[in-house]
C-alpha cells in the first residue's frame, strides 16, 4: 500500500501513570499498604529497564530522523535482576517514606518469593546500538534516577492511585484544564 512505515521495539517500561498491575508500581504500592512484594522463584530474571521519558524522546527521534522502513530497538541499559528491583525500590521507599505500615520494621521485610510462572523466560535484553549509532539517541536516565522520579511521582499521587484501585477512576487525564475552566 505504499505506507510509509518505522518499527520500533523497546524495552520494559517504567515511570508515572503506569497502572499498578505492573511490578514497580505494584511493589511500590503494596510496600506501602504493608502487603507483600511477590517476588517470582529466585528473583534472578533480567529485565532491561526504559524509563517512559526516555521511550517518548526516542519515538520523537525516530519520527523525525528514523528511515522509512527501518525497525529501531529502544533500550535502557539498564539491566537488572528483578530481586535487585524489588530492594532497590524499598531502599528508596525507607527514605523517601519513612513512615511504615504497622508492624513492617522495613519495607525489604515484605519481599515474598512466590512460585515461578510456567516458562518464565529468564531474560529480556534488547541491542539498542542501531539507534544510538544512526540517530545518536541515548537514554538521559539511569535506573538509579529514573526509579526515583517514579518512586516519588507514585508517593506524590498516592489519591490518583487509590481511585485507580477502588474503580472510581474513570480515564481522566491529570494536569489538564477542563474546557469550561478555560472560559473566564
């Protein structure tokens, strides 16, 4: 059909608004509801970390710079063991929030290792040396920073997420103005 295309693929995602069905929300989340962090077998996958900001300067570039019919692969390099995700995101939460759930003495003493899922792969990684070589794209975060923001985006939207939980959220978008506020 003649329509000009680009493929990116990328690696997993994390940062503000993401639902807490995914780990480092959910972790973060129930860290703080003093529930355990489930922790798939021995926590030893490898997983490459993209920190959404990063994902979303890379999609610009390759919009705007990428060849028509080119496929460019985003990662982080931020490759990390989900155990080491999990105590990364408790050594943050006992700064950032010190106040713990009753009865938690540390956040790391919610980690609960659970039955590994049926062929969970072991590793996910990803080359991303195509996009910083041809469109000089590279990643502004580390995990160290990125798992900050994200930390601290989710203890300073705890209500959003709380509506997300309860089902009272239905889809509305934050930091935006509503049109009738805009006529004065």
């Amino acid at each position: 059909y003649c329509l000009p295309g680009l493929l990116t693929n990328c690696a997993n995602h994390y940062g503000p608004f993401q639902f807490q069905e995914k780990r480092i929300p959910l972790v973060i989340l129930n860290a703080l509801a003093g529930k355990p962090l489930p922790v798939y077998g021995t926590g030893l996958q490898v997983r490459d970390w993209l920190f959404v900001e990063d994902h979303a300067r890379a999609l610009l570039k390759v919009v705007t710079e990428g060849v028509v019919g080119e496929t460019y692969n985003i990662g982080g390099h931020n490759e990390q063991k989900n155990i080491d995700v999990v105590r990364s995101i408790c050594a943050l939460l006992e700064e950032l929030a010190p106040e713990r759930p009753a009865g938690v003495a540390q956040f790391a003493d919610l980690i609960t290792f659970v039955q590994d899922r049926p062929g969970h792969d072991q590793r996910y990684a990803i080359d991303a040396s195509k996009i910083e070589r041809e469109l000089g794209w590279v990643p502004e975060e580390t995990f160290d920073t990125g798992l900050r923001k994200t930390v601290q985006w989710y203890l300073d939207n705890l209500e959003w997420c709380q509506r997300v939980q309860d089902g009272s959220y239905q889809g509305q978008r934050l930091g935006f103005t509503e049109p009738k506020d805009l006529i004065a």
